[in-house]
C-alpha cells in the first residue's frame, strides 16, 4: 500500500513540475551534476556526495545513479529536483532497484528512498562552471 501511495505521490510531484515549468514561469536550470547527503545508520556517518549527471557512485552497498538534476533559476522560489535510481547489491546476494524517481530538496519525506541501514537525499544541483547560476540558494 505504502509502495502505491509513493507512486501516486511521484507521478504528482512530476506532473507539478510540468505543469508549473510552463510559460507564466521561468524553465528549470539543469544541473551537471548532483549533490546528495548519505547517512549510514548503524555507523551514524553522514557523507556529501557530488555524483555527475549519468554516472554512478557506491555508497556502502547502494549504487547511486543520477539521471537529472533540475533547478529553478534565481529569481524563483528555490527547488532542486533530481532523477535517481538506487541499487543495492548486498554481499553474494543479486542487485536490487530499492528506488526510481523524483526526489525534492525542499521537501526530502515527499518520495524518500525506504532502507533500515541508509538515508539518502537531495541537497542541491551543480550547475556547469560556464552557467552564470550559482549552486547556492
């Protein structure tokens, strides 16, 4: 049940992106690359990672890949958005997608990656260096 709510929330999330990247508001910026807060639970270790856009990172046993980052430009409300897919391979054991989709640096609950040992989210997109938007909000 929780798993089809989650659905129903990221297809919202999406269409809210849509809907609202529009003419009457200003196109989203995208990112080159992403940075995410990961948090080990049982060792309590938080790490900052910065992950390019297409490529794949380890954390622990999770492979963390970015396939968007979008950002709305300064003179909008702040919001990050970012596209991820999250596998895990635990030891001899075969690779399992834990997580797809959508996840809000504002609202980081709204579609959070579900996992007893990890946390994982979204803390800003990384904007080329020839892009005149900073990575600050």
């Amino acid at each position: 049940m929780y798993k089809r709510i989650s659905q129903i929330l990221t297809l919202c999330a999406a269409l809210t992106v849509v809907f609202f990247s529009g003419p009457a508001f200003a196109a989203y910026l995208e990112g080159a690359a992403v940075k995410l807060r990961a948090l080990d639970k049982v060792t309590g270790r938080t790490q900052d990672l910065e992950i390019p856009i297409g490529e794949t990172l380890r954390f622990g046993t999770l492979d963390l890949t970015v396939r968007k980052c979008l950002k709305r430009p300064p003179e909008e409300t702040p919001e990050t958005t970012t596209f991820l897919e999250i596998r895990e391979t635990p030891q001899d054991e075969e690779e399992q997608l834990l997580f797809m989709g959508w996840m809000f640096a504002s609202s980081p609950a709204l579609n959070a990656l579900e996992h007893p040992v990890y946390d994982v989210w979204v803390i800003d997109c990384i904007m080329s260096s020839g892009d005149d938007a900073s990575s600050k909000e």
